[in-house]
C-alpha cells in the first residue's frame, strides 16, 4: 500500500476511536479543565456581582467589644440625710452634670428652703437655740420655740435664696456641691470645708465663691429686719454672717462623708 494511504487511514482510525470513546473515560484533568472553563465564563456574565469583603481580625474583634463608659461606682449622694437635712444640691463623686440655669438655681434654693426636711430641720435647731437661751427676748416655753421657729425658717429661706439663688445668678456660679469622693481623709475635709471659699463656675472653672461670702452677708443684713433692735448693731450682722459661713463649711465637711457613713452604717447605695 503506498504511503499516503496509509497515512490516510491511520489518521481516519484514530479520529474514529476518539468520537466513540465513553464520556467516563476522559481524563481527569480534562475534566478539571472544563470546570474551570464554565466558572470563568459564569463569572464573565455576571461583572457587577458583590463581592464579599473580608473582616480583618482587628475589625472583627471592634465590633465584639461594646464600647465601655466610665463606671460612676461609690457611694452616692442622697436627697435629704436622714430624712430631715435637705441635701438637694450635693453631687456624687465623679458625676458629671451640664450648666445650670438661673431657673435651675432658684430651684434648688427654693427646695432646700421648703422641702419638708427643711421644716423638720428647722425644728431641731429651734430647739437647740431656745435650749442654749439665744435670743432671751423671745423667752421660753411654746411662745418662746414658736418664735425662735420662724425667725429659723426665715434665716434659712433667706440665706438659701442668697446663697443659692441670686448670688450664682449674678456671678455666674455653680450652687452645687461637688463631692470629691476619694484620697485621704484631710483632703476631703479640706477640699470640703473650703467650698465656702471657692466655687465652680458656670464654665467649669473655679473662682471665689462671692455667692457664698457676700450672699451670707446680704442674708445677715436684711434679718435685723425682723429681729429685736438689739440685734441690729453691725457687730451683731458680723458674727451672724461668720456663723453662717462656719455652719456652711462644716455641712460641706459633713456632707462630703454622707455617701460613706450611709452606706456603712445603713448598708445604702
């Protein structure tokens, strides 16, 4: 047989054998090919498919871990000691507050003067004052406590709408006390007792605490119009002033430690 033929045939044999070869005996990597043939042509239809984007472990963990806020903690203030000492413009130690207003400032002075704590209160000291025999023109027994009753009342109301209501107004000062809650027990005390002296701003700042010095004053001055005329000398309207001021101090000192003596004596938050 000539070349060619053979040539021809051995070419026609072998397409032959390819066209009828069963599909499961095609290679594997055929197969493989073929896959990633079809892939490649699915994912050419679809250009504009999201694709999904991988987290970062540093990202992932941000959004496990909530975000953390300063935890207050501690004793807290409360409204009244005891029942029956008004405590309405202490703040707990680390509580942060916005600026007041002038009706704010009204508002605490005119609860620190007219809440039923303040009455109750006024009613123990009347007593001590009549005990110690204060003032000997109002006498003593009903008559007598009925007087120095509300000759208490008004110092207080007075003083608490100088101190805490016009003064802050006029100077533009905080009326609230600030505790301060922690280090040792002399700079609490100190810190405490000296608020008569300075005084938060109403920027947050600090200043001399004119609402407290010439509002005590201004108290002091307009109670000789009620009082006996021998208690309207200046020496008289000087000692009431400085007793205002001392009182004052030493309810801050007092009051700084409150939180702590309830919650140890009285198991209270």
């Amino acid at each position: 047989m000539p070349h060619d033929i053979r040539r021809s045939c051995s070419i026609l044999a072998t397409s032959a054998a390819f066209f009828f070869v069963p599909l499961g005996s095609v290679p594997v990597r055929s197969q493989q090919l073929i896959a990633i043939t079809s892939s490649r042509s699915a994912a050419e239809e679809l250009p504009d498919a999201p694709k999904q984007q991988q987290q970062t472990p540093s990202a992932a963990g941000a959004q496990l871990v909530p975000p953390t806020t300063p935890d207050a903690g501690g004793p807290q203030q409360t409204k009244r000691i005891l029942g029956i000492m008004p405590n309405f413009s202490s703040v707990s130690a680390d509580a942060k507050l916005p600026p007041q207003t002038p009706k704010d400032k009204f508002i605490i002075a005119a609860k620190n003067s007219f809440d039923y704590s303040s009455f109750v209160m006024a009613a123990v000291q009347a007593g001590f004052s009549m005990n110690s025999n204060s003032y000997p023109q109002f006498r003593q027994g009903a008559v007598g406590y009925g007087r120095y009753y509300w000759h208490t009342l008004l110092d207080t109301a007075g003083e608490n709408f100088m101190v805490s209501g016009l003064g802050p107004v006029a100077f533009r000062q905080d009326n609230r006390f600030y505790t301060l809650g922690h280090g040792s027990f002399r700079k609490r005390v100190f810190y405490a007792a000296t608020r008569v002296l300075v005084t938060r701003t109403d920027d947050g700042g600090s200043a001399p605490n004119y609402s407290e010095i010439i509002g005590a004053g201004a108290a002091a001055g307009v109670s000789t119009l009620y009082y006996p005329s021998e208690y309207r000398t200046w020496t008289k309207v000087g000692q009431k002033w400085l007793t205002s001021c001392i009182i004052d101090s030493a309810s801050y000192a007092f009051k700084e430690y409150w939180p702590d003596i309830n919650h140890k004596v009285f198991h209270t938050k």
